[in-house]
C-alpha cells in the first residue's frame, strides 16, 4: 500500500478546502492509464488522475484566461461536466500575481474552481502580445501590457509563477517561433527550450503537487521536430505537449508534424496539443494519438453569437435567425437547448447591452457542446466503434463528401480509416513532406 | 390582482399585491416592494432570475415586432417561469428618458432603432401578444423643464384619451374582464398641482387599478439626477387633497433611484418602485455595502488597491454568493480584467442589498420613530454622479479587450 501525504490547504473562505495528494513513491502526480485502444487507428482513451481530479481523456479543456470562463460561472461549468480547464500564466502573473494568488489557496482557491486546472507557461502570449520581447539564453524581456514597465521572465520564473497558481500541469517556459518562421531560428529555438526545461524542471518547488510537461518544437522541419522529441522523451516527465502549431501553417503539414510526435512520443503519457482547434481538428487528431486538447474557440465564438452544431456553426446574429424559433440543437442536452431557448431569442438577448444570459446560454453551449464531442469519442473508443464515429462526424459536417477537407482524408486515411470508401485501409507511415505509400484494404 | 393595506404609519403603509399567475403559482410581493428591472425577459448582469414581477418597458420591444408576432407569446419566447409575471410598461426608465413626441394618436417611444410609434390599437394586441399580469395604459408622460399648465392640462386630456380608448380596444380584443390585465394608469400632468389632482380624481372615477407617477423626469434629465425634492411639493399637495382611495390602489414611483429618495416616497404613501439601482450601480462597478465603510454606502470594486483584499469578500455583512464563496481581491481583479463574471457576482450582491434594504424598509413602517430613524441612516444613500465614477468595460470594450 502506497504511504500517501495529505497536505490540506486551508483557504480564506471556510467553505471551500482544497486538497493535494502526494503519493512518496511516484515521480509526479499524475497517472495515467489507457482504458482502450482503437484497433484501427492511433486514437485511445484513458484516465488521468490529478490532484484536483480524474480526467477522462481525450479531453477538450476550456480557457479561463484570467481566471474565469467568460460568462459562466465554476458551478455552471462543473454542471456541464468539465474536470480540467486552462488559466493563463501570462495574465495572472501580471496580475493579481503568484503572491495575491498563492496567498488565496492558489488559483483554485481565489476562483472556486475544485477541479484540475493546468497553466501554459507565458511565453506564447508574451511573444504575441507584448510590444517589446528580446529573447536570450537567460529568458525574455518584454513590456508588461498593464503597465509598460520592462518585466523579465525566465524558465525560473515562469516556474514560479505558475507554482503560485498551483495548476496540477504545468508547462515548460519554452523558446516560442512562430509556425512561419523558417531557418535557423527554428533549430535555436527548438535547442534552447531543452535547455529551458530542464531549468523548469530544477525549479519546480511543488513537484509531487504539479507535474511539468515539456513542449515539443522544432517548427515545421522534421529533423528539428525528431531532435526534439528524442531529448524530451529521454526526461522523466509526466506527460508531452506539442507546441508551435495552431498557428495558420498548412494543415496538410500541421497532421503529418502531429503524426511525427505522437508515433514518437511515449505510449503511456498523455500527449496535448497546445492550442488545438476547430471540431474537425480534434476529432482527426484524436485519431492520430493526442489526448488533450485546449481551444479558445467555444467561448470566444459564444461571444460573438456563434453557436457550435454537429454541421458546423451558426451566426445567430445573421438576418435568417432573427425569427428562429428553433433551439440551437434540439438533440443537444445543455441548458440552453433543454430551456427552450429559440435562436431568435439568444440573437436578441446577445444584441442587448449589460444582458449576459444570452452570453452564458451561448458560452454554455459551446463548452457543452466540445464536452460532448469528446464524451462521444470516449464512447466510440470503448466500444470499440471509433472510426464509424469519425465517418458519421464528417457526413454531418460535410453533406457531399466531395467536400471533405483533403488534409482530413489523407491524415485519417494515413491511420486506417478511409472517409470515402466507409472501409478501414492499411495504415501506412507518412513523411512529413507527403511521401509514403498507402494501401487500400 | 389584489391588494391589501395590513398597517400604516402616517401616509407609508404595509401592503400585499397578489396576482393570480396562474392557479398553481400565485405570484405576490410585499410592499413597499420592487418591480425586477429586466430587459427583453432577462435581468441584467444575471443569468439566474428571480421570481417576482419582472418590469417589462414596451421600449424594449417595439423594434422586435417581427418576432413577437411570430412567437405569438413573450412569455414562451423568454422561457419566463410561471413565478414571473409581467408589468408592462411604457418607457425604460434607466435607460431611456421619456422622449417628446406625442400626437393625439400615437405615442414616439425610443428604441435602439429610434424612436417608434405606439398606438392604442398597437399596444392592445401586444397586451394579448405579452399576458401581463398588469399593464400600463398608453399616457403623454413629456415633460420639459420650463412648460406651464396648458401643457400639463394637455397631457392630462391626452392620458385619460388614451386610457379610454385602450380599455375600449381591449375589451374589443377580448383581453378584458376577469382574466385580463390589471390597468396602472398613468398619473401625469407636469408640475401643476390642479391637473395632478384633476388626473388623480378623473383616474379614480375610472376605476384604474393602480397608478404610475409620471411626468416629473425632464427628457434630457439623467436618471441619477432626478431627485424626489423636485417634484415632492407637487405630489404632496395633489395626495393630500384626494381622499385615499377604497379599495386602496398600488402607487407605483418609477425612476427614483437613490435609497434616500425611496424612504421618502415610502413615507407619502408610494408602494411599489422599479428595481433598476442594481443594474445601475452595477454597470458602474459600484457596490452597494450594507453598512457605511470609509464613508461611503458604496465600494467601487475597480481599484488595483483591492487586489491585496485576499482574507476577506466584497461585504462581511452580506450573505449573497458573491460574498460567500469569493474575496474582495478575487472580484476587484475580474473587474479590472474586464471580466463579464464581475458584473454578474456584483450584480447577484447588489440584487440582495435591495432585498435586504426594502425588508428594513417594511419593518420600519410600524413607528414613525423607526421610519424617521430609517431616513436619517440613509440620508447619505444617494449614488454619486456619473462622472465619478468609472463604469465597467461594455461588451465593445470586452471584445476589444480579448486575446489569443
């Protein structure tokens, strides 16, 4: 029997006691266990024990950037079955930062949130959104978006930070380049970010509470991405995130570099995909071995009226819905379609100024809606049905197949399943400039 | 709808409104109460409703025809809850000011399209299109500063047309008689205490079921400057001169904001008042505390100065969600963030410091020594001028606001 530590964290509010298990003779805290295969594909669901709570995966995890999801409050959002979900280290180290934060029982505590939560390490915001950032060998240096005073921030710190925030995952700070950046940049990148984790690694002060994940880069450039998926695979970490995708490249090469990592990255991990996206994008890469995924897409599309439908999306603002007594989907079971809420009345509820239920019934939908797709993919898995999930997906996306995005079929056909045939074919391992072979059944 | 008087205290009386609501969800409030400020079926800032008797401004209405008439029924097309009924009214108070443009025929009420015309025939059909439990008759409620009596005189002759020609169309529509809307006339004639009380009598003889004071908020006058001292005088001259009414009549008082104003208006007789200083400190980041802090009733939750607020809520004397699950820090950060959550949990604390603040209100009515002691607490309760104060971040600033 395995000699457990409780360490409870008392928070200021009485009503609210957070736990965090340690458990002495495992490395980090996080298990991880594959419940089903997919015979065909690479697809495969599990479960992931946290601190803070077991996760199914695959698993769509929702971003609370700074702390809290747009609209829906934490019950709401538990309600709808969410057990994971993303805060933002950029902003909240910002502000209120890892001592206001550390000081209220973490984030967990400051925002009511009693499941697992995982922090991105900064960089990528600080790279996109700050006006000045020079990058060295020691960390970055940039311009704080609150204040415009110069902020540095190191593996280290980043580290520290995120510690504050106490998220059960953690990622590494990593050398962030853009997905069209080409040249030696790129291998600078993908090199420093080794060295990086393993300062993140060093300076983990709550390692048996959060685990690290390191990120895998090396642009667009296979041999990069080899080199960096060797070196991270080597470390003894909890789990892998693929980074430096999501960023408007080629899907066709955005499925062969996600193919790449995750036929080299370790079985037993859990494998993220920072970033990762659009429906059709989960259910492909789920198919080729990723198990989390994190999208602003669900809240941020709820805000500007777009709901999220098995055929794709609505623009409930447009004309056409202005007297739509529809629900948004009537086989749907959040609390926006089980209320009877019509589209016309969310258009009109989310033109209102100051009015937020058409916002929260929207944002609840979305996240809903995420939610169940990968419930869904879960279901397949175990039932051993995943690749006549993936073909219905796409008839309901696309109605006439000949509109199927081609980088779908090629990925999903690379992987067994062939969308225009309705059969599985022979999986066929595929070069990340397109070459390789592939054999019908 | 029916409503007792249970006790009095000088003019400020304890009273029940119950309306039917269907048989198996009667709906009814205590007063001195309020009417829940909402917009198109929802109240703002708050996703979860509660029950009660949801203001519900016609303004709001009059550019989504089109839909109305499609839905056939505003209470299935907001999923309102049979806990919910409907007072309809003319114009937003808070955010709309009774705007000119009144023929004999019709009324120019605004909407975020401009203004749109109602007329008596039009307001009958959405009377049936909305089931209300109550409705408040098409009236001439301008008022300028400046106008004398042949305008007051003016307003009075259009109001009570209108009235009778709305009760006409309405028995016509079949939306009359035992199951239809309690009629809440609307008491107007400008600042002449002859057409006040000439209204008030001509009202009376009409059998209205209750009354709205209209006609006293200038059209350019913004909400929070509109003060009971200026029309007190007005109103007390015309009220002392008329008999009270049997069976007595709801005195419904739109548009007073501040808790001060409230108590005053409770002490000369009014009864029911419109629920909107929520939404209207709310949108302004302010908090109203249940206990002078500082010198102040309210906290403006906005201050970086509040982030180190991490061992205690927003208000210690307030059992709202808002204040028992989250710090102040917590709430002061969402607002800084431009966070939609701050608006809602602010929103939720400022929804029960009204409830809690018209339950004082009631039980204070029972001595006039207790009344009296009620207004000198509030005395200071009046909410700073706009420009004071920072408003929370509109939905434009939030979308601006927002990142990868």
């Amino acid at each position: 029997i395995q000699r457990q530590a409780l360490e409870v964290l008392y928070l200021p509010r009485p009503s609210l006691i957070c736990m965090s298990m340690a458990t002495s003779n495992a490395a980090y805290p996080l298990k991880f266990n594959i419940i089903s295969k997919c015979g065909t594909t690479a697809a495969r669901t599990a479960k992931m024990q946290l601190p803070h709570a077991t996760v199914d995966t695959p698993v769509f995890m929702p971003v609370g950037t700074k702390g809290s999801l747009k609209a829906l409050t934490t019950d709401e959002l538990s309600k709808l079955g969410c057990r994971i979900m993303l805060g933002n280290t950029y902003h909240l180290g910002c502000r209120p930062g890892p001592e206001i934060l550390s000081s209220s029982g973490g984030l967990h505590g400051y925002m009511h949130w009693p499941h697992a939560l995982l922090t991105d390490s900064g960089g990528f915001q600080m790279v996109s959104l700050s006006k000045l950032c020079n990058i060295d060998e020691g960390g970055v240096t940039f311009t704080s978006p609150y204040d415009g005073t110069e902020l540095r921030l190191t593996p280290e710190e980043s580290i520290r930070i995120q510690n504050g925030i106490g998220a059960d995952i953690m990622m590494q700070l990593d050398d962030v380049v853009h997905s069209s950046t080409t040249g030696p940049r790129v291998k600078e990148a993908m090199e420093r970010s080794i060295r990086w984790l393993d300062r993140c690694l060093a300076a983990n002060a709550r390692p048996t509470q959060q685990c690290l994940f390191p990120i895998v880069q090396g642009g667009l450039d296979s041999d990069l991405r080899i080199q960096s998926l060797d070196a991270l695979a080597s470390r003894d970490v909890a789990g892998f995130a693929i980074g430096g995708l999501s960023g408007g490249e080629a899907k066709s090469t955005f499925w062969r570099i996600v193919k790449l990592c995750t036929e080299r990255l370790p079985a037993g991990k859990p494998r993220y995909l920072m970033g990762v996206g659009l429906p059709l994008d989960l259910v492909v890469c789920v198919a080729l071995g990723v198990d989390m995924f994190d999208c602003v897409l669900p809240t941020r599309t709820a805000r500007f009226g777009v709901a999220l439908v098995p055929e794709g999306q609505l623009q409930l603002k447009k004309r056409q819905f202005e007297t739509d007594l529809r629900p948004i989907d009537d086989r749907c079971s959040c609390p926006c379609c089980t209320g009877g809420y019509s589209r016309a009345y969310l258009a009109t509820l989310l033109k209102e100024d100051g009015v937020t239920l058409g916002c929260s019934l929207l944002t609840a939908h979305n996240v809903a809606y995420m939610l169940n797709l990968m419930s869904e993919m879960r279901q397949s898995l175990v039932d051993g049905k995943f690749s006549e999930f993936v073909r219905h997906f796409f008839r309901l996306q696309y109605p006439n197949p000949t509109d199927y995005p081609e980088w779908a079929v090629e990925a999903l056909k690379s992987v067994g399943v062939s969308l225009l045939s309705g059969e599985d074919v022979k999986k066929s391992s595929c070069n990340v400039d397109g070459s390789g072979d592939v054999e019908v059944k | 709808m029916r409503f007792t008087v249970s006790a009095s205290s000088g003019r400020a009386r304890l009273g029940h409104l119950a309306l039917s609501g269907g048989p198996d969800h009667p709906v009814a409030m205590a007063t001195p109460g309020y009417l829940i400020y909402n917009r198109c079926g929802s109240d703002p800032h708050l996703p979860q409703s509660p029950a009660g008797i949801l203001l519900t401004p016609l303004n709001h209405w009059l550019d989504k025809l089109a839909l109305l008439r499609q839905a056939g029924n505003l209470r299935q097309l907001c999923r309102l809850r049979p806990d919910r009924q409907l007072l309809l009214s003319l114009t937003d108070h808070l955010d709309y000011y009774p705007t000119p443009g009144v023929t004999a025929q019709h009324v120019g009420l605004p909407t975020r399209s401009g203004k749109a015309p109602l007329t008596v025939e039009l307001q009958a059909e959405l009377t049936l299109l909305t089931s209300p439990e109550l409705v408040q008759p098409l009236a001439d409620c301008e008022i300028r500063d400046g106008d004398g009596r042949k305008r007051a005189r003016k307003s009075v002759d259009r109001s009570l047309a209108f009235y009778d020609r709305f009760v006409t169309a309405l028995e016509q529509q079949g939306g009359l008689g035992g199951g239809g809307p309690a009629l809440m006339a609307s008491w107007v004639g400008g600042y002449s205490a002859e057409e006040r009380l000439r209204c008030l009598r001509e009202l009376e003889s009409r059998g209205a079921d209750g009354l709205v004071v209209e006609g006293f908020r200038y059209y350019n006058q913004p909400v929070e400057d509109f003060r009971l001292a200026q029309c007190e005088s007005v109103l007390t001259e015309a009220l002392q001169q008329q008999q009270r009414s049997q069976p007595p009549r709801p005195l419904y008082f739109p548009g007073l904001v501040h808790p001060a104003d409230i108590i005053r208006a409770a002490e000369l007789g009014f009864d029911l008042f419109d629920g909107s200083l929520p939404a209207l400190l709310t949108r302004r980041g302010l908090a109203w505390l249940t206990s002078v802090t500082g010198g102040s009733w309210w906290l403006h939750v906005g201050d970086v100065e509040l982030l180190t607020a991490t061992d205690r809520p927003l208000d210690p004397g307030c059992c709202c969600r808002c204040c028992r699950q989250f710090s102040l820090s917590y709430l002061a950060h969402l607002s800084l963030s431009n966070e939609i959550l701050a608006s809602i949990l602010l929103m939720e604390h400022n929804s029960a410091r009204l409830a809690a603040f018209f339950n004082e209100l009631r039980s204070a009515i029972g001595s006039a020594e207790s009344l009296g002691g009620l207004a000198t607490k509030y005395a200071a309760a009046v909410v700073p001028p706009t420009a004071a104060v920072a408003p929370l971040a509109n939905e434009q600033a939030r979308l601006k606001d927002d990142e990868a």
